[in-house]
C-alpha cells in the first residue's frame, strides 16, 4: 500500500511540476509564444515546427493544446492549423520523453536550488519567473526518478508479473492496458517510462511493450478530450481531432506489432531504449502522415462537435478564457479584447445618441438597452482581472493589468454619462418640443464626431500603446476642450442676443457640453498612461479632468 502511495505521489509530483514550468514559461515568454504560434499557423511546416518548440519550452502537449485551442476559441487561429500545432506537439513530448530518459539526477537538486535562490530573490521579474520554471524543470526530473523507483517494487510482485504475463497476445487488449496507464498516471511520459522499466526488468515482452506505447498515446489524446470536456465547441473539436489522429495511429500500427517487434528485437540496443525510441519514431512518422489530411479532419471535427448555442455576444464576453488566467501574457490580451468590445458598443451608444438628437426618440430605448450590455462585460472584464494572480505579475504585466482595468472603468462611466445624456434630450428637448438653435445643433454635432474620433484613436492607442499615438490623442484631447470652451462662449452671446431657442435650452445645452467634455476625458485618459514620462501640467490637468 506504501509502495502505490509512492507511485501516486509522484505522479502528482510530475503534474505539478509540469503546471509550474508552464506557467513559469508562459509568465516570461507568454506573449513571444502567443506571436510565435500565430505567425506560424499560415503554412504546415511552420506550424508544425512551431508546435515542436513549444512543447518543447512548456514541457507538455496538453500545455500545448491548451494554448492553441484558446486560439481557436478567440477566433484568433483556425481549426486546421491548430491542428497541425497540436501534432507537431505529440513530437514535441516525445522528443522530451527521450531527452528526459537519460540519467540527470544530478540535475534535479540544482535545478531545484538555484530555482528557488532566483524565484524567492526576484519573484516579480523575469529572472523571478525563469526561477519558477527551473524548479518545476527539477521537480519533473525528481519526479521521474521516483516514478520508475516506485514502480519496480510493484512490477516485482508476484500478483503483478502473473497479471502482465497475461499480456502476451491481444494487441488491442494491450493498448488498452497501455491508455489506462497514461490515464491513471496522467501522463503519456510517465506511462511510457513505466512500459520501459517493465521492459527492462523482463516482466513484459518487449511487443507487449510496444502495445503499451501505442495505448499510452492513445491515453494523452484521451486525457486532452476529457479536460476539454467542459470546454466551448472549438475546444472540443481541438481536442477531438488530437484524439481522432491518435486513434487511427493506433488502428493502423497494430496489425503490425508483430513483424516491427521482430524487427526492432535483433538490434543492438537494450529494450529498454528500444522502447523509448520506438515511442519517438512511431510520433514522428504518424504525425507527419497525419499533416496532409488536416483539412478533413478539421471538416470531420466540425460536423461531429456543434456550434454553442447562439446567444445575444453583447450579454455574454466573448474572450474571457478562465483556463489562462495562469498565464498572465494572455490572459490580459484576453481582458484587452474584451475591453475593446466595451469600446465598440460605447460607439454604438455615441452614433444613436445622435439619432435621439436629431429627433427619434425611440432610440432612447437602444442607448439604455446598449449601456446595461456595457455594464455586463464591465464587470465579467473587472471579475477576470481580480482572479489572475496579481502578486506574480512582472512590472510590464501589472501596469498593463492597470490599465486594462482603468480603461474597462472609463467606458462604463462614459456608458453611464451617454445615456443620461440621451435621457435628457429626450425629455428636456424631444418631449418638451423645445429645439435648439441652429448654431447650437452645428456646434454640439461637430463636438460628437470629435468624440467619436477621439474614442476612435483612444482604442488604437489602448490596444497597441504606440507613443506618438498617445501624443495625438492627448493634442485632440486639448483641440476638444479648446472648442469645447468656444462654443460654450458662443451660447452665452445667443443668450446674450436673446435667441429664443437658445434661452429655451441653455441648461440642457451647457449640461451637453459639460458631459461631452467629460466624455472626452475618459476617452483620452489612456494617452497619460501610455506615455512613458508624462508632464507635470498633463498630470495636473489630469487630476482636474
């Protein structure tokens, strides 16, 4: 009982040391990845190849997948070639499972020690967060050794070499046995050095042992559709169609065992390696026979997983992926695309307020119905950002983490000011037959199309922090109060000559200039945060917006 408590612990080990390193690399490399995989998906081989080197850095397929399909989920990568990153990551983890097999127990402790002088010294760097993966890195390797340790004791038991000796010709029965090994130890890593050991120490055969491989990766694709289970529809079809290639890999190679164990078996090289590297070859060559077909397995995949239920996408956020809130770099490029939705239904409100001020008062109804959608995504976006783990955030992650929650803040506010804004004229103006003077209408739509402008460029400048950008926008920002304060001045001469359409609506023509001149504000408060080292009469004045 001991001895199986010892192999659970330290396949809990090696999962969590797997989490940490990819974490930790994500936290560093998280956006460089995020590019890498993008830019590579437009052609195979650079997909392919680009799914090699991440697994390679994370140290997990499933890592892997995980980052491809909240691509797909965001409509950021298509289908197919997420799914030739994914099979270029079913290389990629073999490919480590053989590096990984040689003998680096030295490694393990210092990996462990300098990992935690790094991490406990500079935890908010980056230096900080490459300590993080180097522990992880060392926990793998402790973990892999305790697996194979706690493994030969069990594989020794009289009841369990009866029960593997069973194991001598069902090649299906076989890889079954070899898949729930994967399942149960939660890797196709472990599972396979497991099939090794049992190699080595005679207890199976060594075309046992192949089965065992074949079932083990058959295992991972199944482990990856039961963790996407919960998943929307694209991360399912991602998942499926991993599974879907294992399986037909599988399918295909097994009639063969026999000959390929005949084969492999004369070489000079002991079983145990021939093992590992059977494991590597068979990969290798299944995947690149798969990249071809793709397509139709996308096509497959998209027939057999549904679309999600449609629902109204203003009610709902879109982007707001809780399987990345462990890798800041995305998660906040989620949070930022969910704000710049927030931005795309305050310009809706801005363009039908319009339409209430140039007499339709039934869009009134559109603006309010359009803020209560601001207000949802505000709070699923606020809601996100608290759950991420601050503490552990670089510099650069932290300010951008600031400024995305600033920026969701902003908008909700001017969502608030637009409405009653479009109350107003409805009820002061549209239902009280009092209309505003020539002059003032001219002055008050050429105050809206700079708003709308202005809110325009304050996106841009949010989503790419571009410096002369914000420079431009805090320049508008000042042209708008100029105006702003002109036409204020020149309803006061109206009032002066007794305009009488302008007496009948000074209050709700100075309350429009005043909300508009706040609106103005929020929109262009980015620009202070994107520029590097602002002005003290900026940040003033700021204070004073």
């Amino acid at each position: 009982m001991l001895t199986l408590l010892d192999l659970l612990s330290a396949v809990s080990l090696l999962v969590w040391g797997t989490h940490i390193v990819r974490t930790g690399i994500m936290r560093v490399y998280g956006a460089d990845l995020r590019r890498v995989l993008s830019r590579s998906v437009e052609r195979k081989p650079m997909a392919f190849l680009a799914g090699i080197g991440v697994t390679t850095l994370v140290q997990s397929s499933n890592a892997t997948t995980l980052l491809v399909t909240s691509f797909v989920a965001q409509n950021l990568v298509g289908l197919t070639p997420a799914l030739v990153v994914v099979l270029g990551a079913d290389v990629g983890t073999a490919i480590m499972a053989r590096i990984l097999t040689f003998d680096l127990s030295w490694l393990s402790p210092l990996l462990v020690l300098f990992g935690v002088i790094f991490f406990l010294s500079r935890k908010q760097t980056r230096v900080g967060q490459i300590g993080r993966t180097l522990i992880g890195l060392g926990l793998i390797l402790l973990a892999l050794q305790l697996i194979v340790a706690a493994a030969r004791p069990i594989t020794q038991a009289a009841g369990v070499q009866v029960i593997f000796s069973t194991l001598t010709g069902d090649v299906m029965l076989d890889a079954l046995i070899g898949a729930l090994f994967a399942i149960i130890s939660y890797s196709s890593l472990a599972a396979v050095l497991i099939t090794a050991t049992l190699t080595a120490t005679g207890v199976i055969s060594f075309k046992v042992a192949l089965c065992l491989v074949i079932g083990a990766n058959l295992g991972s694709g199944l482990l990856a559709w039961l963790n996407a289970s919960g998943s929307n529809a694209a991360g399912k079809r991602v998942a499926l169609g991993s599974l879907l290639f294992k399986l037909i890999g599988c399918m295909i190679i097994l009639p063969f065992v026999n000959p390929i164990a005949e084969w492999l078996d004369p070489l000079p090289v002991n079983d145990e390696e021939l093992v590992i590297f059977f494991h590597v070859f068979y990969n290798l060559i299944r995947c690149l026979l798969m990249v071809p077909f793709v397509g139709a397995m996308a096509r497959l995949c998209q027939r057999l997983v549904p679309k999600d239920a449609e629902t109204d996408p203003r009610l709902k956020p879109k982007h707001l992926d809780r399987s990345s809130l462990d890798t800041p770099a995305l998660a906040l490029a989620n949070a930022a695309r969910e704000t710049l939705r927030i931005g795309d239904v305050v310009e809706q409100m801005l363009e039908t307020f319009s339409k209430v001020f140039h007499g339709e008062p039934r869009e009134e109804r559109t603006v309010r119905r359009l803020d209560d959608d601001v207000d949802v995504l505000y709070t699923a976006i606020k809601l996100y950002l608290a759950r991420m783990p601050k503490d552990d955030l670089a510099d650069e992650e932290s300010r951008r983490w600031a400024e995305t929650i600033e920026m969701a803040l902003n908008l909700e506010q001017a969502g608030d000011i637009i409405e009653r804004m479009s109350g107003d004229v409805a009820d002061k103006s549209l239902a009280a037959r009092r209309a505003f003077s020539v002059d003032g209408v001219k002055e008050l739509e050429a105050l809206q199309e700079q708003l709308l402008s202005n809110l325009r460029l304050s996106l841009s400048v949010f989503l790419s922090r571009d410096v002369n950008s914000a420079r431009r926008l805090r320049r508008a920002k000042h042209r708008f109060r100029i105006l702003n304060r002109r036409f204020a001045h020149a309803h006061v001469d109206r009032l002066h000559r007794e305009n009488v359409q302008s007496i009948e609506t000074s209050s709700l023509h100075l309350g429009l200039l005043g909300d508009m001149k706040r609106l103005n504000s929020l929109f262009c408060a980015i620009a202070y945060n994107v520029l590097e080292q602002p002005d003290d009469d900026d940040k003033e004045q700021a204070l004073f917006d």
